[in-house]
C-alpha cells in the first residue's frame, strides 16, 4: 500500500516535527523542507527508523520567492498534503522600531508563506485534488500591544487561508488553517505558559492529521481557545484598548 | 511548578524547562544544580531539583538500528514504550525491561533498571554498548567499557548525578513472538519460595507476587511466575499468523485520586486471599501477550492515585543470598505485625552487581513494597531499615524517597566512593536533585 506524499514547509520547527512523525506513522512519505535541511538527519534517521517510510530532506528558504517554483519542480511529483509550519515570532519591541525586523516578521508568517502555498495550491488546482494546511496564530484573531506585528502578520495569513480555501472549495482542493494557541516548543521556551491552554506539539500534530483525514477548515487544538478567542474578538474596543493583554 | 516522583509523595516546587537542542541544554549545565527527568517514573526525588530540573523527552530521536548486531541508538528522550512499538513487530525486544514501559532511555541507564530476567541476564547496563554523556563542561563525552570507562560505571545506576546522558547504544535481543509462556507456581510459605527460586534458576524470567500480610505457617507464601519467549508454535492457532500482535488490553484510568482509607489492611487482605486462591487454583502453563506479562500495572493509567492525594512510597531492598531468608521472614513478620498493608509485593532473585557502579542489584533477593504515605508508614520503615542493616541489605535508589545520608551509608559504603568521585571530577555543583542532596551523594 503506497501512500501519497506529505511536504512539511518549515520542517525543523517542533510542530512540523510532530506532524512529520504523526503522518510517517501512517505510512505516508515525508518531504522534510527547511533551510539547512542537512541538519535534519537526525530526524530523518528517526522517521525511518520508527516508520519505515521515505524521507527526503528538501533546502528550501520561505523568503527566497523567486526560487519557489524551482524548488516544486526539483521536488517531482506534487505531495498530496502541504503543510506550513513557518513562523517567527521576532521581537516586538524591535519590530516597533525597526522597520527591517518588523518586515521580517512580516515576510516569514504571511509573504512567504503565502507565496509558496500559493504556487502550491495553483498546481493542485491543475491537478484536481491536494490539501494545504497553513499554521496560523490566535494571535492574529485581534492585535494586542505585546505581539501585534507577529499577530497581523497572522491575521493576513489566516484571511489569505480563508480566500484560498474559497477559491479552490469547487476545485478538489481542501484548505485547513490551524489556530494552535500556546503550544510547548522552541519558540516559547523561557515563557510562563499557563498548562491547561498549553499543547503539546503532538496534540497539535494529531489535530491536524485529523483535520486532514476529515475535511475540516479551522482548527482551534485545544477546544478552550475557541472560547477564549470569541471573549477576546468580542469586548469593545473602547474597553479593551485599555487592557494589558 | 508542582513537580513529585511517580510516588506523588511530598511534591516540591521546581523549576523544569525542555531544551530541545545541545547548546540550550549546554547553558542549563552552566547554570549548575541540574538534574535530567525522563518521564517521572522514579519513585521519589531522584528526578527532582528546585531550581534546574531538565525534561529530557525533547530528545526523542532514534538514530540508527543494526539489524546484525540487534543495537540501536538513541537519544536519551525515548520511551521504551515506542522501542517496543517499533522493534517487536520487527522481532526485536528489549534484553531488559523494567515494570512498566513509560521510561526513557535515559532514566534507565541512570537507575540501571533490571527485570524478571535478572538473575541470568543482568540489569539494563549489560546491554549498552556507549553512552554519549554531557559533562560538568558541557563538553559531550563517549564513555563505554574501554573509553572513559569509571565514568561508564559510575554513570550506570548514577542516578544522572555523573551528567547528562545524551544518547546510548544498547542492545535488543531477537524473539520469534509478542508472547509469553509464562507458567504460576504457588507456594505455601517463605521457604518454598526461596526453593522455588533456586529451582528455576534457569527460567528466563521469575519473579513472586508475595502475600505480606500472610503470617504464621503461610508466612511468605507467593505465586511465582515464570516465562518464556513464546515461539510460533506455542501459540494458539488464531494467533501464529499475526505472532506480534497480542490482543489490545483495554486502558483503563484512575480518573481521581482515591479517598485514602480505600486501600487498608482489610482490604488488601481481601484481596490478597482472593488472589492468591485464584492464582492457586489457575496455577500451571498459558501464553500471555508481552504487555499483560511485562507491564500489568500499565494498563491502568496513572495508577498510582489509587493512594489518595498524599501519595505512597516504595520500598525496595536487596538482601545478600547468605542472610535473605531469615532477613525477608523479619521483614514480613514485622510488616504482618504492623497491622499496615501493601498493596504490591513483589519478590525476586537478583544475580550479582553488574558493571555499574552505584548499581542495585547483588546476589540475593529483592523485596519490593508500597504503602501509602503517613506517620504509621514512615515508622514502619525504620524498623524495616534495622532489619535490612542488620542483614547486609541495601537500597534501590529510583524508589526511594525517605531515607537519611545516614542508613544509606551504613548500607552501602559505595554512597561515599561515589560522592569522592563526584567532588573529585566537579560534578557535584553541576549536577543534583533533591535526593542527592538528601542523601549527600
């Protein structure tokens, strides 16, 4: 039994990680693309190992657009999922006063993103069928003072998400964005993250290998977040200005 | 945050971060007072320290798998549990095995874990190749038998106090099924049971289920189990065409913690009766799968709030074969007395020490028990510790969570040769938990 092939964009972060685990273990094979691919041969060993399906490690730089389409190309044939774990979380601060590092932030969670999702999604549509999942932020389900670079860079990935997936509903094409909320990895390592709204990289992988399998469009990881998110979106904004969130 | 041993005895704050990469763990070192924490298995506090205690389970890669030789590495992260998954259908299984299979590589090596195949196998140590270890400099050191071999030794059963264990080479040994042969023998008091042992030396895998509460004639009688590596043709015939796939057990889970009175003295003498009656009566031949034979206590998940919210606390030692017998009837004569119940007791015969140097096991036989956390407990095993003193026994550190700098020392004079090698290669700023600085190792 072959399985169709999974591309994990951003694949050295630990929920593309995660999901490259979760979907080698149902015997899918794994395009693993990153910049410096080559230090993932340790990942790579270990999908093999555990899994026993093919691994390829793919060089690829999200910034980079023009060398999107080459980078496809030298992949052969289109994987059948896509999934974006590209972000950067940058520093506020210095985005608030450094245009350069607050277009980098820009660049990373939506232009690039979007970009190669985008060249993506226009040869699945050739095609007639694929799945693009795009990891998007709570962040970007309204601007706060701490985060509101990271966070509209988001807002802009998640409403881009939300066209494509219009776009292409009527095309054999299926679009899941992902709000994963605190999850426990690298980029949050040193925060005080509060547990019971905090996933696991495998929590997240699992819920998007579900949402892969069922078709579904939004995921909040942990369902909390959806009720946390509809308070957020809902105070008035007179009141929340005023907050520290 | 909240952080206890697997005991959820006495849970202290401490502060736990996750590096997933050398260099971040490498600035953890450099902070000093680190301890590495698999998953949490360890009884007590030996995983435990307030200010830099590393979750080691970001390190979860497997990296390369020798199908002559049977040896994998690892990062230390790894749980047993996914060797499992991934090697047995493989035909290939762990040449040792604790009691349960939510352990890490690394918590392994450290507590030096051994199984029911002690006696002629040896603990976990015997089987690994190297391990990759960070040092007090952050420098990472290959140590193994012949390389940098006293700090191999002192880093088997070291309880992560020689540095942190990166990644290991160890060995898994061929198996032709998931299945056991396991046969039950029961027997009527302590001395049948030591017997019992001696005669099936040459079974793989034994170890006793023991009725501490028995007392008079029926003092010590058990139900020894005995195993083997099932061939094909030892299955039942629906199982042979898929040999590696015993049955899925249901899990069940122990959704709160249970009121403290649930387990006592009538209880579990209830249950002990019933037990042991029906252990009896079954006793003789059948074919278990590898999970229900290893891992029993599994198949409850978090099993261990069945104490109640103070948590419970084990008690492992070893007593020298010479001194066993009339040492194992003291302690179960005074536990009988006692009026207080374990729930599990479990009996074994160990083979010798091994290559590790602060390791549990030596020639004799180990008893191993919990009760819940109290005052009444806690005197118990005071008494308990003169016994186990007075009969050259000593202790299993992963389990312990009570015992003073003092009795360890006068039960294992391998405590201070130990600390010596600690000060004398710097590791003892570096590297600590709440049970090293307990027990001033």
């Amino acid at each position: 039994m072959t399985r169709p092939a999974v591309l994990i964009l951003g694949a050295r972060s630990d929920i593309g990680l995660a999901v490259a685990r979760r979907f080698a273990a149902e015997g899918h094979p794994i395009i693993l693309a990153a910049r410096d691919s080559a230090s993932l041969a340790d990942a790579k060993a270990d999908l093999v190992l555990r899994h026993s399906v093919a691994v390829t490690l793919a060089e690829f730089d999200v910034l980079d657009t023009a060398s999107h389409a080459a980078f496809l190309d030298g992949l052969g044939p289109l994987p059948a999922v896509a999934v974006s774990a590209i972000g950067l979380m940058g520093d506020q601060t210095a985005s608030e006063h450094g245009a350069a590092s607050a277009a980098l932030v820009i660049r990373s969670n939506f232009e690039g993103p979007a970009a190669i999702l985008g060249e993506i999604a226009n040869r699945m549509e050739v095609r007639g069928n694929g799945t693009i999942v795009g990891i998007s932020s709570v962040a970007g389900d309204r601007g706060r003072a701490t985060n509101y670079i990271y966070g509209s860079a988001k807002a802009g990935f998640t409403a881009w998400l939300s066209g494509l997936r219009n776009r292409l509903a009527k095309k054999g094409v299926h679009v899941v964005t992902v709000l994963p909320g605190f999850v426990d990895t690298k980029m949050t390592a040193g925060m005080d993250l509060p547990a019971k709204l905090t996933a696991q990289p495998g929590e997240v992988a699992e819920a998007i290998h579900r949402a892969v399998t069922r078709k579904r469009n939004v995921i909040y990881v942990k369902p909390v977040w959806q009720l946390v998110m509809a308070i957020i979106r809902n105070i008035p904004e007179p009141v929340f200005k005023r907050l520290k969130l | 945050m909240k952080l206890s041993g697997w005991g959820r005895y006495n849970p202290q704050d401490c502060r736990v971060t996750r590096p997933r990469d050398e260099d971040t763990l490498r600035a953890r070192v450099a902070e000093g007072g680190l301890i590495a924490r698999g998953n949490g298995r360890s009884y007590g506090d030996s995983a435990m320290s307030g200010s830099n205690t590393v979750d080691m389970r970001g390190f979860d890669r497997m990296l390369s798998f020798d199908a002559e030789a049977g040896q994998l590495v690892a990062e230390s992260g790894v749980m047993l549990d996914d060797i499992i998954t991934t090697f047995l259908p493989r035909g290939w299984f762990p040449w040792v095995t604790p009691g349960t299979r939510y352990v890490t590589l690394g918590g392994m090596i450290a507590a030096d874990v051994h199984g029911k195949n002690h006696h002629l196998h040896g603990s976990f140590g015997a089987f690994v190749d190297w391990i990759d270890l960070m040092g007090p400099d952050g420098q990472v050191r290959r140590c193994g038998p012949l390389d940098n071999s006293d700090l191999f030794a002192a880093t088997l059963g070291g309880m992560g106090l020689t540095g942190v264990i990166l990644r290991a080479s160890f060995r898994l040994r061929r198996v032709e099924t998931g299945f056991i042969r396991q046969e039950t023998v029961p027997t009527a008091n302590l001395t049948e049971t030591l017997a019992a042992f001696e005669a099936h030396q040459s079974a793989t895998y034994s170890v006793a289920w023991i009725d501490c509460l028995a007392s008079g004639d029926s003092l010590g009688r058990s139900l020894i189990t005995l195993g083997e590596h099932a061939s094909v043709g030892d299955l039942p015939r629906r199982n042979r065409t898929a040999p590696f796939a015993p049955p899925a057990r249901k899990k069940r889970i122990i959704p709160l913690d249970a009121p403290g009175f649930a387990l006592n003295r009538h209880t579990v003498q209830a249950f002990n009766h019933l037990y042991y009656k029906r252990g009896a009566a079954k006793s003789g031949h059948s074919v278990t799968g590898w999970d229900e034979y290893f891992y029993p206590l599994d198949s409850i998940l978090a099993w261990n709030r069945m104490y109640g919210r103070r948590g419970f606390v084990q008690y492992q030692t070893v007593l020298p074969l010479a001194t066993a017998a009339a040492g194992l009837r003291e302690l179960l004569e005074t536990i009988s007395a006692s009026g207080l119940a374990s729930f599990l007791a479990v009996l074994k015969r160990l083979g010798p020490q091994g290559r590790g140097m602060m390791s549990f096991p030596m020639e004799g036989h180990t008893l191993a028990l919990d009760f819940p956390a109290s005052r009444a407990t806690f005197a118990l095993l005071r008494r308990l510790d003169a016994i186990t003193l007075a009969h050259g026994g000593r202790y299993y550190l992963a389990k312990d969570a009570r015992l003073t700098a003092d009795t360890l020392r006068q039960s294992d004079p391998r405590a201070d040769r130990f600390h010596q090698l600690r000060s004398a290669e710097g590791l003892t700023r570096r590297f600590a938990s709440l049970q090293s600085e307990r027990l001033y190792l």
